[in-house]
C-alpha cells in the first residue's frame, strides 16, 4: 500500500492528510426562461374591488406610520478659538417652536414646522418640503460651559452659540515621604 502523501498543513501539525482531489463540473447551469409576452398576460388582471381596497388601506397604513415620523434636522457644527457652533436653517419655524435642551456632552433641537393651508393630496405636483416635528441630537466634541449659551433665529437660519470650557489647569502635586 504506497504512502499516502501528507499536506504542508498536517506535515506542520503533525498527522493529518492531504484533501482528496474534488471533481468539478465544467456545465453550463440551467436558467429558468421568462415567461413568454402570452402567459404573461394571462398573470396580470385588471384589479377587482378587494385589491382597490387593500391598496387604500395600506396607504392609510403607511401615512399612519408617516405622521409618527420625526425629521432629522440638517446641521453645521463648527468651533472658534471660545465657542462651538450650530447653525441649521429651519425656514418656516418660530422661536416659540422651536426648543433647545443640553445634557452633559449632547445638545438636542427640538421643533415643528406647521402647516398654514390644508392643500389635498391629489393636488400636489411635487410634495419635498417636510412638514411637522423634526429633532436632532448631537454629540460636542469638547467641554462647553452650559450657562453661557446664546441662540438666535434670524431669516429661517437658526444659530447656537456654545461657549468652550475654561480649560483645568494643571497643578503640581508633591509626594509626602
């Protein structure tokens, strides 16, 4: 019985053998054909009455799930030398909208874009403004001194003011011994 021949793999830890050759088929796989332009027609119906409906209520669905949408504000966060920087345009809101929480390391903008008119959904042409809540949370990059925050709304820009933290100074500590 000859030998069998051990793989660089068993050689290096010690008893195992070489893999066997794997036969390979060399065949063209076999693809499902397209239905043909006849059968095809015979799948597509016109819609009854029950699939009409079905479509409406999932329509209902999805503006249900939609109203619970919150948009995301699109900011600029930016520092100076003292301060860090948000601005974000937020047309269309009033200050009385708007409302502006900071926790430790995270500032969060909060607010609604209202809507004037009722303007119904067939009469859009195109619909891309976004109106209704919005926030948007981020994280500072430093420490800011929370009290001296000043924001200001003015032509639909809004402008955060966050001044830097006094930097700790650092002090010299002598070892008793």
């Amino acid at each position: 019985m000859p030998k069998e021949k051990k793989s660089f793999f068993g050689k290096l830890m010690g008893g195992e053998e070489a893999p066997q050759p794997v036969n390979v088929s060399m065949e063209q796989p076999q693809y499902a054909q397209a239905p043909q332009a006849e059968e095809y027609a015979e799948e597509v119906s016109a819609p009854d009455e029950t699939s009409v409906a079905n479509e409406t209520s999932e329509s209902n669905e999805n503006e249900e799930w939609l109203s619970d949408y919150e948009g995301q504000l699109n900011i600029d966060v930016y520092q100076t030398k003292d301060n860090v920087i948000i601005k974000s345009t937020i047309a269309g809101v009033t200050p009385e909208d708007l409302d502006i929480t900071i926790a430790n390391d995270m500032v969060t903008i909060k607010g609604e874009r209202k809507r004037e008119e009722k303007i119904a959904q067939e009469d859009y042409f195109y619909q891309e403004c976004y109106w209704g809540g919005f926030s948007r949370s981020v994280i500072l990059p430093v420490d800011i001194d929370s009290e001296g925050v000043d924001a200001d709304l003015k032509d639909g820009i809004l402008t955060i003011i966050l001044p830097k933290a006094a930097k700790a100074k650092t002090k010299k500590i002598r070892v008793k011994g």
